[in-house]
C-alpha cells in the first residue's frame, strides 16, 4: 500500500509517473514548481507522471526533491522499510 492509502502497480513506468505524481501532489507543488526544484521545465513533469521517456536524471531528481530516493529490490523479494526518525 503507498503512503497517500492508494495501492500502486510495481514494475511499470506509467506507475512510477502516477507514482511522482501523487507525491507531487501530497507536497503541494505544481508541476512547475517541481520543475523549477530540478533545474527542467514542467513539459518534462508531465511526461514523467505520463509514463512517457524522459532522462533518468529528471526522474533521480524529482524523487530527491521530493525526499525518497530508488532502491533496487530483486524483483519477488520481500523488504521492509523503515522511516527515519
């Protein structure tokens, strides 16, 4: 279940984008803002949450800006995460 109380798919680029999206949102920012924070422009937002192909480093960035970072999981493992506190 993510965070927002919304289940999101694993494994497909148009879920990481509503993914960004939804954590976009929950900042309250707009996709200009975000935009702004990662040195872009919002066209390339859009093709993110859009699940459409936009350089990793927009990707790495706006989740940076947006305080979570990709951890790669061997795909059926199961992991647990912690909040820092």
């Amino acid at each position: 279940m993510h965070p927002s109380g919304s289940s999101i798919a694993h494994g497909s680029v148009e879920s990481l984008g509503r993914a960004v999206a939804t954590l976009r949102e929950n900042h309250g920012m707009t996709q200009e803002a975000l935009g702004d924070v990662i040195d872009s422009f919002r066209p390339t937002i859009s093709r993110l949450e859009n699940g459409a192909d936009v350089a990793v480093s927009a990707v790495v960035e706006s989740l940076t800006a947006l305080g979570y970072e990709i951890v790669l999981v061997p795909r059926g493992a199961e992991i647990t995460v912690n909040p820092m506190q």
